[in-house]
C-alpha cells in the first residue's frame, strides 16, 4: 500500500494491524532485536530453536522478537504463534473446532525474565466455538487456559510459593500477591487433574486443623503408606468428611483397611457408614490426653484446696504449697524420662503432701504404659488399668474410664495394628506453617492448593529441570 500524502505534504501513517499471514509491521518505539525467517537462505531454524529454548515454550513458531522501551520498564516482546497442529483449539478441552471470529485483538502473556529485563509472548487470540465449552478463546501450547502466563511462569511461581513467604515471591516475580494466590490454584487444579491421587490408598488417617481464627477449620486426609496429603476441605463435620468419600467411589471405599483418627463422633459415624471394611483406630496421642486433661482437673482441686476458701482467705497470689503445686503442672504433664531433677523432686514432694494427685498422676502413666507396650499385653494393661480406674474414688478418671470402655474397640484396634495420628499431626503442623508463610491468602481453596503442591507431591519442577527421582 502506497503512502497517502496530504495537502500540506505530510505523509499519512501506514495502519498497524495483523495482516492475513499472521506477521505484524514492526511498531513505533521498539527495536528490533531479531526477525526469524525460515528458508533456504539464513539460519531462521537455529535462531527460532534458540528463542524457543530461551522462552521455553514449546509447539511455537517465533516470528520476531522486540525490545519495547514505551513500557513501565524495558520489556523483551517476542511475537509468536502455535504450530498449525495446535491451533484452531477448544482452550478447555482441547479439541480441534472450527473458528468463531478472530477475537479482541492480539494478546500478551508474562515469560520469565531474561536477566533483569521483563519478558512477553503476543500473539493472536481467536476464537472457537466448542459443541462442549460454546464461544471459547482458542487454546495456545504455551499457557494455561485463562491465564496470563506461559507454563513456565506458573511453575516457577508455585515453586516459590512452596519455599519461601508469599512477599518475597511477589518481590522477585514482580507481581500482585493476589497474582500469587491465583497461580498457586491454577498450577494444583491442573496437577491434581492430571494425577490419580486416590490410586493405592488402604491406610488413611483423618483430622482437623485450624486455619484462621473464628473456628475455621480444615478436615485433612493423609496416606499412612505413602505419607502424603491426598485431600483437604474447609469444615470439620459429617457433610465435609462424606464429600471425600463420595470423590473416592463406593468400589475404592471398600478396599479401606484402616482408619486412623480420634474419637470424634462426626469422623466415627461416616467411616462406619462409607467403609464398611474398615479398621478404626484410635490415636493414642488423643486418648493419653483425655488423661492429661484429667490429670489437671484434679491438680486445680487440690491447688483450690490449698489455697483455701474464699471466705476464708482473701484473693490474691499463691504462696506456700499452693505456689509449689501451682508450679509442678509441667512435672506433672511430661514423661518420667523427660523430667529435670527439680521437676522429679516436686514430684516426690507431691506424693507426700497429697496422695490423691499422686495416685491421679500414675493413673495417666498407666494409661500411656499400655500404648507403650501394644499388643496383647497392651490389652490386658489397659483391662487392669480400667479395673484400677473404677474404684480410684477420684471422680474425673471415674468419668475417664467409662470415655474409654466407649471407644474400647478403637483403641484395642490401635494396640493391634500399632497406627496413630502422628503423621496426620505433623502434617497439620507443616499446613500452619504455611498459613503463616502464606499469610494474605484470602480462599482457604488457595491454601489446600499450596498444601497439597507442598505436602501431596505435586510441586512442579522449575522450568528446564530434569525431574531427578
């Protein structure tokens, strides 16, 4: 097309818009860093190998590359499009479909940096029409449906966020922490439709844990096998706990040969209704703490007893022996072999001052005894240890004891299969962690998302890394 010229001499600017061979005229303020053409004369096919590999994109052509100095900061843009087998195709499913129009114009989506210079892939974004999905923005092989950033930007981002505080992904990623949250859903949507996470699960514990103030809970399932997270929901009740196992499948739940947890009501009642195979285990960490908790319910008896009174001694600080019981609760809580010598000789002191908190105190270490000692003999352990508790006149065990004569098949399951909840527990640990490290996520979906690239083995690998067993 010829240049127009006005009447007052000046020439009129030639239109930019993609013509129908898919390349675009080099725009006003860029340079022009490299210009890729595939022929018999020059070395177009090396030069787009090594852009490909420097963008690492994959089923694209590089057209040209630009180095556009009109941004916000000096950005590299690289003008591409998919390989003829890859366009023309449904952005959700992937599919061939014929094409709807040639949608709002060309796009851009963020790469990874080269060196300290910011880094875009434009290209076209036509659209189709998908019998499934309707009017849908063609799929492109370098990124995520409805995302902003090639497959290598989300991957690098959601390595981050794993290891290091969401500030300082942000930071060195260049972009909005709210940016953050979407691409850490984004990348584990996609590997946990990718993945069969459910495939060889037997021995599974189930558990709680809190996530943020208000009582919001998440309720966690882990493998006992494999020690991975395999699934996570925000609420701790019967409905949140059926919908794992309606993800499962009738013909999986069946094929459930344990089930670890402590004793709440809302976990027993659905193992017993979707897992009919099933063994229920009681944690033993649970049940010695139902002991512990008895424990200093009679160890804030006897600290009142000393005290005395309110009619007869007026409120104020503890002194004497109701400031030493007071001050033996951690001597009283930790295992024998744990204690200082201070702690062992509050201990003695105890036992001479008042019995009836000693006698409480070997009641809870013959409780932990019969976990330690599993088995048969565990069992018969724990038959003389409710035989003891019964008639101990102290009304706290008393109420203890008839708690674990209730859950008795639970827990003799434990003794037999010597299962608990630890690793269930030490995995809720790590997800605290993260709520801290990940503090500003706004969705409980985006953490379960981060925990399970964290803790179920779905962590991508960093862009142009050998996954290494």
């Amino acid at each position: 097309m010829k240049d127009i010229a006005d009447p007052a001499g000046r020439q009129e600017a030639k239109p930019w818009f993609p013509d129908i061979s898919g390349h675009t005229p080099f725009p006003p303020h860029t340079v022009l860093i490299v210009e890729i053409k595939v022929g018999r004369e020059g070395n177009g096919v090396r030069k787009g190998r090594l852009w490909r590999a420097l963008l690492g994109v994959e089923r694209t052509v590089v057209q040209r590359v630009e180095l556009d100095e009109t941004a916000a900061e000096p950005t590299v843009v690289a003008h591409v499009r998919p390989v003829a087998a890859q366009r023309s195709r449904c952005g959700v499913c992937r599919r061939r479909r014929p094409g709807y129009d040639p949608g709002t114009g060309r796009r851009r989506w963020r790469s990874l940096d080269l060196g300290t210079v910011q880094v875009v892939v434009e290209a076209e974004a036509p659209r189709v029409r998908c019998p499934d999905h309707g009017v849908v923005v063609a799929a492109v092989p370098w990124a995520r449906h409805g995302a902003g950033h090639t497959y290598g930007f989300d991957d690098q981002v959601a390595w981050l966020a794993v290891r290091c505080s969401k500030s300082a992904v942000r930071d060195l990623m260049r972009i909005a922490w709210r940016t953050v949250g979407a691409i850490v859903s984004r990348v584990g949507d996609d590997a946990l439709a990718a993945a069969d996470r459910f495939a060889g699960l037997r021995r599974l514990g189930v558990d709680e844990v809190s996530y943020k103030k208000g009582h919001r809970y998440l309720t966690v399932v882990v493998d006992h096998d494999t020690g991975r997270l395999v699934w996570a929901a925000p609420g701790r009740d019967t409905a949140t706990l059926r919908n794992f196992f309606d993800e499962l499948g009738d013909q999986r739940c069946r094929l459930i040969t344990h089930v670890s947890a402590d004793a709440a009501d809302w976990i027993a009642t659905v193992v017993a209704e979707r897992c009919p195979n099933a063994v229920r285990c009681a944690d033993p960490f649970h049940v010695v703490g139902w002991a512990t908790d008895a424990l200093d319910e009679v160890r804030r008896q006897a600290w009142n007893e000393f005290r005395g009174a309110a009619a007869k001694r007026p409120a104020g600080p503890s002194t004497g022996a109701a400031r030493t019981l007071k001050r033996a609760r951690y001597a009283l809580w930790k295992n024998p072999d744990n204690l200082t010598d201070n702690q062992r000789a509050k201990l003695d002191w105890i036992a001479k001052t008042d019995p009836r908190l000693y006698r409480a105190y070997l009641l809870k270490e013959g409780l932990r005894l019969a976990f330690q000692i599993k088995g048969e003999e565990g069992k018969q352990a724990l038959d003389n240890w409710t035989s003891w508790a019964r008639r101990c006149r102290i009304p706290a065990f008393v109420e203890l004891q008839r708690r674990i004569v209730k859950h008795r098949a639970a827990i003799d399951a434990t003794l037999d299969h010597n299962l608990s909840n630890g690793l269930v527990e030490s995995t809720n640990t790590k997800i605290r962690l993260l709520t801290r490290v990940a503090f500003g996520f706004h969705k409980p979906e985006t953490l379960i998302a981060l925990a399970m690239l964290s803790l179920g083995g779905y962590c991508p690998p960093l862009p142009g890394r050998r996954i290494t067993e």
